[in-house]
C-alpha cells in the first residue's frame, strides 16, 4: 500500500467519524430541543393558574388550530415537493419552479395568519393579568432571532 492510498484511507475513516459524530450530536439534541415545552406553552400550561373554564376553552382553541396548521403544513410539503420535481425536470428557473414557490408562500402566509389568529383567540380567554404576561412571552418569542 502507497503512502498516498493511506493518507486516502486516513482521510476518509475521519471524514466517516466526523460526519458521524455530527449527525449524532444533531439527531441527540435536536430532539432533547424538540421534547421540551415552548415557553409560550410552559406559560399557558404552568405558569398561569388557568381556571377550568380557561382550560377548557383553550383546549378547544387547540385542536381547531392543531387541525388547521397539521392541514397548511402538508400543503407546504407538497408545495415543497413539487418545487423538487420541477428542478430535476428542468435544472433552470421556469413557471413550473415559480408556481411551486408561490404554492409555498400561500401555505407559509395561511399558516401565519392562521397562527396569529390563534394567538389572538387564546388571548381573549385569559384575564388581564394573565393577558400581559401572555402578551410579553410572545412579543419575546417574536423577537427572538434579533441580535
């Protein structure tokens, strides 16, 4: 074996370890990130002191959203999809590509404002004490890609 096809061999047995220790470390906390609460649904949820009218209120508030947004973000997917087929079908930018993004954008845009909707009717169950600590949790989440 040449100096040369070790170094190959090397190479790539660190390049298979990298990359998977990455995507171990990725999959491993993603989904730790993925099972802890949001804090607007800690707030809700634990943070409160929901009465049971409250509780009740809002669990339906939920299922009619969680129906709606599982809806919306299927037609994202499928926007998605076809965006995919229509680059593997022509490999340049045409009306098949920008019908599938403008697909996307009225998915994206549905889901928006049928989550700010929902925000807007959770917060009308709530008192006015309870409204302002809601108020803040999402102005903060909002916010929260700014640096």
């Amino acid at each position: 074996m040449t100096s040369l096809t070790r170094t190959a061999l090397a190479v790539l047995a660190l390049t298979i370890l990298a990359a998977g220790a990455g995507g171990w470390l990725g999959v491993h906390y993603g989904l730790a990130a993925s099972r802890s609460p949001t804090s607007l649904n800690r707030l809700l949820h634990h943070e409160l002191h929901l009465t049971a009218d409250q509780k009740r209120q809002l669990a339906v508030l939920e299922a009619r959203y969680d129906a709606r947004r599982k809806l919306l973000e299927a037609q994202a997917r499928q926007a998605n999809r076809e965006l995919a087929a229509a680059l593997l079908a022509s490999h340049e930018y045409g009306p098949q590509d920008e019908h599938a993004i403008d697909d996307l954008h009225v998915a994206m845009k549905a889901l928006q404002v049928a989550t700010v909707k929902h925000l807007l009717a959770m917060r009308a169950v709530l008192t006015p004490a309870q409204a302002a600590k809601f108020d803040k949790t999402v102005a903060a989440a909002l916010d929260s890609g700014r640096r």
